[in-house]
C-alpha cells in the first residue's frame, strides 16, 4: 500500500480493515455484519461496552467522566457544546482561544448562544525571541489569557489541523484566576497521539476520523457535573445527558463506525497503548522537522515548541514546483500531500497509522527532489 499522508480522514491501521474485512459477513460466528445488527442486541452491546473500557484505558479517563459516542462530527459540537454547557451556570457566557481555522468556526458558531468572547488569539503576526511569525503559526501563551471567572467554559483547539499548531500545555485554570471555568478542548487531529491529563479537562472531543476510527462517530469525554444543563433549544439527541443516560443509544448510534474505532482501540493497546504511541509520533515529527530545518530547500513557518507533531505544513520555496513535487511523489506512492486550500504548500499528516518508514519514505523522496531541483 502506498503511505497516507491525508490530513482526515486519514490512514488507518492496515491490520484494523483486515480485520473489519474478515469479519465483515459474518461478526464472530454471529451470521451477520455489524452493519447489520440491531444496536440493542447482545452483539452490538458488547461491541459498544468493549470499545468504551478499551478507550478508558487507553487514556485513564476517570469514572467521573463519561464517554459518548456521538454524530455530526466536530463540526456540529460547535453548536452542542455551547447548547449544553452556557447554561451551566446561570451566567450565559464562554470564551475562546483562537489559534486557527477550527478554533475560529468553533467561535463563530458559539455566538449564536450567548456571551462569547475572545479570551486570546494568535490571528495577529508576533515577534517571540527575536524571530518573527505569521497569524495562527504561533500559540498565545496562558498567561496572557482573558478568562472572565463566571465564563461556563474555556474553549480551545489543542491541535489546528490547518495551521498545524498544536498545544498540549493545558493550564491549571485556578492559576489563570478562573478555578471554576472548565476547559473545552477540540482533540479531533491528535486524539490518542499522546496521553490527556483530565485533572485540566473538563471535556474533550473528536471527530474519529484521524486517529480513532472512520468519520461519522464523535467521541465526547466530558465530566460528571458539566451534563445536565442543557439549553431548552437543546435537541435531545444532542443533549449529552441524555446521550449518557442511554450509553449512547439514545437513538440508533453509528454502529459500523464505533465497531471500527473498537478495532483501532484494540489495534492501539497491542502497540503498547498511548505512551508507546507518543514515543513513536515523536519519533516521527522529529524526523521531519529536523530535515525540513536543515533544509533550504524547504520551508516551515510554525512556532518551534507549538509546532504539531500530527499534521506538518511545509513549503518548497520555489511554489512554481508545487505541481511537480506532488506527481513525483505520488508516483512513489505517498498520497495526498497537498496543503489546505487556505495555507497552500504541503502538509503532511503523520496520524498513528503512519509509521517511522513512511515518514522516512516520505524524508529520502524530499532530499531527492531537492537534489533534482535545488
Ligand atoms: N476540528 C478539527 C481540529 C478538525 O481537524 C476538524 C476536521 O478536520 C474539525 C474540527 C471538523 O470535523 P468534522 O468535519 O468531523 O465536523
């Protein structure tokens, strides 16, 4: 198979669709696909219970969380977070860190329920020890953070599939001045790449389809006492307490989907679970970070430290090379390698299911192409 670079959906382990295609007519003796199977029945129920201990393992949620599977992407808990959470506390407000393209939709979407505001923003260029950076190549440290105390949530986006900048640093909220504002995070590109410290959480959710499994299922993990407040304009489906009351079967879930997030929790805890994962994504990203700085060829615009071990935007200096650079490296079998529309160059996505080889499949194609072209 050639290497996936796909920002999302994205590869996913070669021996997780082997699987799904073995037991694709016939689910463990039980006659039938999973596709096929009631959601209240014996088989699927086991399914959805073995995918939720296997994930609460993987990242040692605490039982004070819950872990909902859910639809509409992550796209759609623009709406549902605020719809479930602004009324927590009677003050109708949120903020929101803006570091990209997801953060910036999640905030646009959040104005239609009530009292947003921008607690930082990287949209502007910014000098950070004597070097110079572009809008959203940059994370706003936490010390310049605006939370009001009485905000219902803090909102950000740990990983900007775009820009590629990614935060892991997730501040203690009581020594920003705001201990009873609970942090949001969108998690969807770098989902189980590395461990989540919950004492910071409030929530975290994502969209599957990079790390977890294919599109169409979102997973929630959202603590205890934040469910239970949802706005009257809330749609029940979309109501988390409600999703947790029917362990998410309050209608009929995305049942296929969560099978194959199952078999990619199962893929992950044979690789030695997310630790194992995280020394192998570092791995990776050093790799090409290392090449693409050593380069002059080659170009990245990103912050050293926030720079996302997920998703890698770089530039040939000579753009004019952009056609070619992608039909070479398409013939040698490393797809999708083209940037966003809005950031343009490339970007290469190095999600779990690309291996060490693959990056270094994709590092010796780039010093050729330099060497042909530089
Ligand atoms: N948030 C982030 C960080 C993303 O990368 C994406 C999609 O790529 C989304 C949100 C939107 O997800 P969806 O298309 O599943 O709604």
């Amino acid at each position: 198979r050639p290497w996936n670079f796909s920002a999302g959906p994205s590869a996913l382990p070669l021996e997780v669709l082997e699987q799904a295609a073995r037991e694709m007519t016939n689910w463990h003796g039980s006659g039938m696909s999973v596709m096929e199977m009631s959601h209240r029945g014996k088989h699927f129920t086991q399914i959805r219970d073995e995918a939720v201990a296997d994930l609460r393992e993987l990242l040692s949620v605490p039982e004070n969380f819950h872990i909902l599977f859910m639809q509409g992407g992550a796209t759609a808990e623009n709406a549902i977070v605020p719809m479930n959470l602004i009324g927590r506390n009677g003050a109708g407000k949120a903020d929101y860190v803006l570091s990209g393209s997801w953060s910036n939709k999640s905030y646009k979407e959040a104005q239609r329920y009530g009292d947003i505001a921008v607690a930082a923003s990287s949209g502007a260029a910014a000098e950070i020890d004597g070097a110079q950076y572009g809008p959203w190549t940059w994370f706003p440290a936490p010390e310049t953070w605006r939370v009001r105390s009485d905000a219902a949530y803090l909102h950000l986006c740990g990983n900007e599939t775009i820009g590629g900048v990614e935060f892991t640093d997730w501040p203690d909220m009581a020594g920003l001045g705001a201990p009873d504002v609970p942090l949001v995070v969108d998690a969807s590109s770098h989902f189980l790449s590395r461990p989540i410290d919950f004492t910071r959480v409030g929530m975290v959710y994502a969209g599957a389809q990079k790390n977890a499994g294919p599109a169409g299922v979102t997973v929630v993990i959202v603590r205890d006492d934040l469910i239970g407040h949802a706005l009257p304009i809330c749609p029940s489906a979309f109501d988390y307490a409600n999703v947790a009351a029917a362990g998410s079967m309050f209608n009929t879930p995305p049942t296929y989907a969560i099978y194959i997030a199952g078999l990619v929790f199962k893929w992950l805890k044979r690789q030695g679970g997310v630790a194992a994962i995280e020394a192998q994504n570092i791995r990776k990203a050093e790799a090409l970070y290392s090449f693409l700085d050593a380069s002059n060829f080659y170009i990245t615009a990103v912050h050293g430290p926030v720079r996302s071990r997920m998703n890698v935007p770089f530039f040939l200096k000579d753009d004019a090379l952009n056609a070619e650079f992608l039909a070479q490296a398409e013939a040698r079998g490393l797809m999708q390698l083209k940037g966003h529309k809005s950031v343009g160059g490339m970007r290469a996505s190095l999600y779990n299911a690309v291996p060490f080889e693959g990056v270094q499949a994709l590092i010796s194609f780039m010093q050729e192409f330099e060497r042909q072209y530089g």
